[in-house]
C-alpha cells in the first residue's frame, strides 16, 4: 500500500527531517519528494510505501496531522488510490 502526504505551511528549518523521521520511526519508506518554496511557503509531496509499517494507517495519518499543528502546518496524508480516484477527469 502506499500513501501521498502532502505539508503546506510557513517555511522553517527541519519540516523534511521532521516528516521524513515519522516515517522512518514506523518502516515506512520515502519513495518520492517533491518540494517547493514560494516566498516564504514550503509544499512537498511524499510518496511511501506502507508495506512494512508498524503503525495502522489511520493511527500514521493522524501522527503526521498532529506534528503539523505542533509546527504550525497542514500535514494530510491520504491512501493512494483515494488520491488517484480525487484526481482523475
């Protein structure tokens, strides 16, 4: 199974170390990142892999959700065939 997770929120050191740790703490793998800074914005896109993980999927997601209200950004995390199906024409 695998995830998109996407943070949006004001730029500040450690936002990457801080999700990416998340991930690593449960075996859940970074397959892909994608990340931009527009002003003082930071965007990032993650792609994980979920096969290994220790932790249950709505038990991860809201792990995320609640370190972005502790650093002050939006953490979303969202299977990806639901990503897939939001997305399609």
């Amino acid at each position: 199974m695998r995830a998109v997770i996407t943070v949006i929120g004001k730029d500040t050191v450690g936002i990457l170390a801080s999700v990416s740790a998340v991930c690593a703490e449960h075996h859940i793998n970074v397959l892909e990142v994608t990340q931009s800074i527009l002003q003082d914005m930071f965007a990032m896109i993650m792609m994980v892999d979920l096969k290994k993980s220790t932790l249950p999927f709505p038990e991860f997601s809201d792990q995320l959700s609640q370190l972005g209200e502790k650093m002050g950004l939006a953490i979303h995390t969202m299977h990806e065939d639901i990503f897939n199906s939001m997305h399609k024409i």
